[in-house]
C-alpha cells in the first residue's frame, strides 16, 4: 500500500521539487527543480542535495531557503549595487 502523501509534501512537489531520485553511493536524495529554478540557477546550483538520515520536510524548506532564496537575494543585493553606482554618477 502506498502511504498517503501529507499536505506538506504535496506543496512542496507542486512549488518546487520536479523529480526526486536517490544516491545509494551516497545515501542521499537529489531533488531537481521546477521551472523557473531550474533554468535561472547555475548548473552546479538548479537542483539540492540532502541525506537520507534524518530527512525532514523541515530540513528540505531549509535547504530550499539557503541555497535557492539567498542565492536570489545575493542577486539582488548585486543588482541594487550596480543601481546604486549609476545613480552616484549623475
């Protein structure tokens, strides 16, 4: 029997995570994302890693909010600096 999915992680599924597939050389699960995640992040970043042990829908939001929102943020950040100097030439 298929265990019955919790509203949690049927939120997730739906937000971000496209597909979930399992390492066993390195116990841990690669979730790859949705659009426009996928296809905005770097390479190296479109997609997070996490360990099997102790594997919590906490931990994956966690994960979601270091890798994917401070990456957004930094550019952010980035792109109001660059604001910032322009309007300091004028």
């Amino acid at each position: 029997m298929i265990p019955k999915q919790s509203e949690a992680g049927i939120a997730i599924q739906l937000e971000f995570v496209a597909d979930l597939s399992y390492n066993p050389r390195t116990h841990q699960y690669r979730i790859e994302l949705t659009e426009p995640y996928h296809s905005e992040l770097p390479r190296d970043r479109n997609y997070l890693l996490i360990d099997v042990e102790g594997f919590t829908v906490q931990k994956l939001l966690d994960l979601f909010e270091l890798e994917v929102i401070n990456y957004y943020q930094l550019k952010c950040e980035q792109a109001r600096q660059t604001l910032e100097r322009v309007r300091s030439r004028f």
